[in-house]
C-alpha cells in the first residue's frame, strides 16, 4: 500500500448549479474512503451569467471574442469555489494535502483540442493556501484523447469495492447521467491487465435537453423526479423524427458536448409534452448505449450502477428500462453510495493520481496514443 493521502475534489457540472465538494482518503490506486460531502449552490445571477456565456461560446473563436467576460466569469467562479473549499475545512476540521479543482466547463471541442473549465487555480491555491491541481483535460486532448470521460479509473475502484463488499458478479457497468452520460465498463483486479481493458463511452445527453427545455418553458431550474414528462404525451411523430435525424457514432469513440444536441425538434410543444418527448429522446439514445456495451462485454448478466443527478429522474430510469425485457440496473446509492458525489470524489481521487505521475486516462477511455496522467500543479501561497 502506497501513501495515503486526504485529498478533496471539486465539481461543478454542465447543469451549472453549483459545486460538489468532496473529501476522500485514497493512495490513489486501490484504498479509498469517503470522509466528507456537501453541496453549494451558485446564486441565480451567477448561474444566469454561466447559461449566457456557455449559448454565446458556439465555436472555438467566440472564446476570443468573449475573453474578458470569460476571465472575469473565471474569477467569480473561482472566488465562489474558494469560499466553498474554505467552509468545508471549517466545518470538517479535515488537514489537506491537496485539492482536485475540475472547474466549471462552458465549452469542449475534443476535435480542436481545445476545452475550457472556468477556474483559476493559482487563484485558488493563494486563497486556500493549499496545493491545487486543475486542467485536468488538456493534456489528454494534446496527446490525441477526446479529454473526458476521466472518470473511468476511479469508477473502476468503486466497482471493485462494492463487488467484494455485496458479492456483486462482474461485469459492473457504471452510467453516470449528469449533463451528458456517459459509461464505464470495470473490470476486476483479479484480471492482471484490468486498466487495459477498463472502457469508456459518452453515449449521449443526459439532463441537458431535458434541463434546457424546463428552463426554457418555465420557471423551474429541472423536472423533479421527471413529473412533468410524467404529465406529458409522447409526440412519437416528433420522437422518431428527431432519432432518425440525430445519429451518435456507432463506436462511440467521441466525446460530447451540451452544443453536440439541441431542443429545436420540441418546439410548437407544450411544455408536458416537450418534457414527454424529449425525456424519451434521451431514454432512447441511453439505452442504445447500454445495448452497444452490452455487446461488448458478451454478457447477459450485466450489472449498472446509475449516479449522477439524472438518477433521481425516475420518470427518465423508467422509459430506460422500457426498452429491455431485464435490466439489472440501480441508483448507486442502493449500495450506500452518495450518487451526487460520485464525481467530486473522483477528482479528488484523480488529484492524487496526478499528483504522483500515475495515469489518469487511457487509450480504452479517451482514445488517445498511451496512458497518461494529466492536471496542473500549484501551490502559490
């Protein structure tokens, strides 16, 4: 066993509602222990403000085009992600060694190269007075990667974890559905070469359309356990319209950005029946996804684990299921997981593993040319 560190991460997602804080102790390969959780909510300005950027950020260029509004943009972020770091030590007395600081994406172009995660760590470092490790993406998408998703390896530790602790049987598939979802297929440590074949895929949106179109058709931020789509009726015309029209790539080999979809085919709806429609929309294009790993791990006794804020869409879990006769297939939380923290705690996890060299991506996850490890150092204070 290597040393063990107490690190905390950081993460704000595409849902642009605030930030996970999370505080694990990990040697950053196979130990690993939650220590402290909570949520901090961005104030409505500053979410109005990150929604206007990320609609003017369409292309690369408009990150030129608006830089002073995304470097002052930056500062609060990073401002309010130190309050939010500074608070929690407070609160659980916890003595740092470093901090995993995702920051808060408001644009990705895997085939550019180019990503933007608002936060300033050397800002961050001075402000907190601790190490601060962020740009976790770059140096995966420098080396020919699609720069996400990174959390693969640390869902690998969970899998393993839990396998032993409930006797769960491989193979344990983990589908996060935050603003885009995306899938980790684990493997057991028994196997030698397992972070060889740990694979990885974003297999389409997740909240994001069905989020974009709440907030759009009404004053609600989200659809609550998806009541609304629940009060809605499918526009099946719209729905196979709109399926036949978007196509992902069959390998799933390229990551994906909220600009990657839009609510345009939902327009003329209503607001049920655009929640209806478009909470379909994405339970199809999901589940196309579980069918395509499923092929690839030749197993019929597939288990999934389902985190990330969409899990709690049980409308959205229920047409998942629909279309599959028997899908094994829970909340994480089932296993006294925090579903919402799942995320944080990998980059507080991914922090260390920078931190000591040790590879953070792989070619099966991201697609790039070897393994890599990634993030910036700082300690400015």
């Amino acid at each position: 066993m290597g040393k063990i560190y107490i690190s905390m991460g950081l993460m704000s997602g595409t849902s642009l509602d605030g930030v996970d804080v999370s505080i694990i102790k990990s040697d950053g390969k196979r130990e690993f222990s939650p220590i402290f959780d909570r949520y901090f909510e961005y104030d409505k300005e500053l979410i109005k403000r990150l929604l206007e950027i990320r609609q003017k950020l369409t292309n690369s260029e408009a990150l030129n085009d608006h830089s002073q509004e995304v470097k002052d943009l930056e500062r609060e972020v990073t401002l309010f992600h130190a309050k939010a770091v500074n608070e929690t030590l407070k609160i659980s007395k916890s003595d740092l060694d470093l901090i995993g600081f995702h920051g808060q994406t408001i644009f990705h172009d895997s085939k550019k190269r180019i990503t933007k995660q608002l936060g300033d760590g050397n800002l961050l470092s001075q402000l907190t007075k601790k190490k601060v490790i962020y740009n976790f993406r770059q140096n995966d998408l420098d080396n020919g990667g699609q720069g996400a998703p990174l959390t693969p390896i640390f869902h690998n530790v969970l899998a393993n974890i839990l396998s032993e602790k409930y006797k769960i049987d491989f193979p344990i598939n983990i589908l996060n559905i935050g603003g885009i979802a995306n899938v980790t297929t684990t493997v057991d440590w028994k196997n030698l070469w397992h972070s060889q074949n740990i694979y990885a895929y974003d297999i389409g949106p997740g909240n994001c359309l069905i989020d974009e179109w709440i907030r759009k058709n009404s004053k609600e931020k989200y659809d609550k356990e998806g009541l609304i789509a629940k009060s809605g009726k499918i526009d099946k015309l719209i729905l196979n319209q709109a399926l036949d029209n978007f196509k992902i790539e069959s390998n799933y080999v390229k990551s994906l950005d909220i600009n990657d979809f839009d609510i345009f085919f939902a327009k003329g709806l209503s607001l049920e029946n655009g929640a209806a429609t478009i909470t379909d929309f994405t339970a199809r294009l999901i589940a196309d996804g579980i069918n395509f790993v499923n092929k690839i791990t030749n197993s019929n006794k597939n288990k999934w684990m389902i985190c990330g804020g969409g899990r709690k869409n049980k409308v959205l879990l229920e047409r998942i299921r629909n279309n599959f006769e028997n899908l094994d297939f829970d909340p994480i939380d089932k296993y006294k997981v925090k579903g919402d923290f799942v995320e944080s705690q990998a980059f507080a996890f991914l922090a260390i593993r920078s931190l000591q060299g040790m590879p953070i991506s792989f070619p099966t996850t991201t697609r790039n040319n070897k393994f890599l490890t990634g993030g910036v150092l700082i300690e400015n204070f």
